[in-house]
C-alpha cells in the first residue's frame, strides 16, 4: 500500500472509531479511609465494626460493638484470609497471613496479618471495641477489604499455647460470627 492511503486509513480508524466511546485512561483509584463489617452467626452473637484509615496510610482504628458473647470473657477475634460466607463462617479460611508467618498476639513481631488478638466482654456479652492496630491497612498488600472478621466461641491463646494448633488459630475455638469487610464512601 502506498504510504498516503496507508495515513489516510490511519487518520479515517482515529475520526471513526469503531467504538462510538472512548473511556477515559484509568487513573489510580483514591485511597479508601473507611470500612465496615456486619457480623453475623448461627447463634446469638452479632454486631458492627468500623475500621477506619486516615489518607489510607498508618494504623487503622478498629471501633465498634459486638453482642450475644459469653459474658466477662476474652473471645478471639481476627481477620480471615476470604470474604466469603457462602458456607457460614467456615468458608472465611485461615487467618490473613500474606507473609507466611505464624500466630502470634497483636503486639508480637511474629503473627499474622490478621491477629487481632480477643475482645473483652462485659457482664451482658457485650464487646464495645475502640483500639488500634498498624499491621493491617485498607489500602496495598496487607488491605484486610473484601476479607473477613470473625469472632470465635473461645478465647485465643496468641500463640503461647503447647499444641500444634497455638501457631495457626490459637485454639479460639468455634466461629461465633463474621462478616465480610466492606469499603464505605
Ligand atoms: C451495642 O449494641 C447493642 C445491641 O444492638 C445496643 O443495645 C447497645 O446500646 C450498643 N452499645 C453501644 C455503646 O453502642
Ligand atoms: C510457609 O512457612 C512454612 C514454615 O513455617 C513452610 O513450611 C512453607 O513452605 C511456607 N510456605 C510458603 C508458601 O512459603
Ligand atoms: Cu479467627
Ligand atoms: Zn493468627
């Protein structure tokens, strides 16, 4: 082909795309600041919890109310590596380990992603949550959204028990409630 027909096909693809619409180049996505997950179980524990992250960078604020717990305990309460419920609680996998580490409290250098360690119950089995943690985030590698929080039936030993199961789960026991972690705008 010759090279003036070969422009003027160039020039006619660019005035008549075969697309009437052209999206606009994708530009990074804002950082997202807040999160909420419902939690919900097969018994009687239930409740919300905010998760909040400001510029989308450093610690995260966890607040928040669960209730239907035993009452004056200290119950488990971590992200879970999958936001999916399709099969209650039991479908949300392991804790949210994306370093391969093992479990560990919030406070170790070893633990994983997830540990969040266990929430206080008052007399009534209630847990009002209000604390920090600067291992997980909303935003990057360690982005806990679209994961899940579950709070289990038993208290986590943080990875200072003597069976094989201290360094996974903690030995926290049944699945009481989860949900899974949703932006808010
Ligand atoms: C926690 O949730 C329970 C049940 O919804 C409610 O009765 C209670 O007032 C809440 N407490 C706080 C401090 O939000
Ligand atoms: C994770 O760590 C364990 C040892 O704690 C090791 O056996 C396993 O191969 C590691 N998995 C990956 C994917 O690195
Ligand atoms: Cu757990
Ligand atoms: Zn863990």
């Amino acid at each position: 082909m010759q090279l003036s027909t070969f422009f003027a096909l160039l020039v006619a693809s660019v005035a008549m795309p075969a697309h009437a619409t052209f999206w606009p180049v994708p530009v990074a996505p804002p950082a997202i600041t807040k999160a909420v997950v419902v939690l919900r179980g097969t018994g009687t524990a239930s409740g919300i919890v905010y998760f909040d992250q400001k510029a989308g960078r450093g610690p995260v604020k966890i607040t928040g109310n669960l209730t239907g717990l035993d009452a004056s305990a200290l119950r488990g309460f971590h992200v879970h590596a999958a936001g999916d419920t399709t099969n209650g609680c039991a479908s949300a996998g392991p804790h949210f380990n994306p370093y391969n580490k093992t479990h560990g409290a919030p406070t170790s250098k070893t633990r994983h992603v997830g540990d969040l360690g266990n929430v206080q119950t008052d007399a009534a089995g209630v847990a009002l949550l209000d604390f920090e943690d600067s291992v997980i985030s909303l935003n990057g590698p360690t982005s806990i959204i679209g994961r899940a929080v579950v709070v289990h039936a038993g208290t986590d030993d943080l990875g200072q028990g003597t069976n094989a199961d201290t360094m996974t789960t903690g030995n926290a026991g049944a699945r009481a409630a989860c949900g899974v972690i949703a932006i808010v705008q």
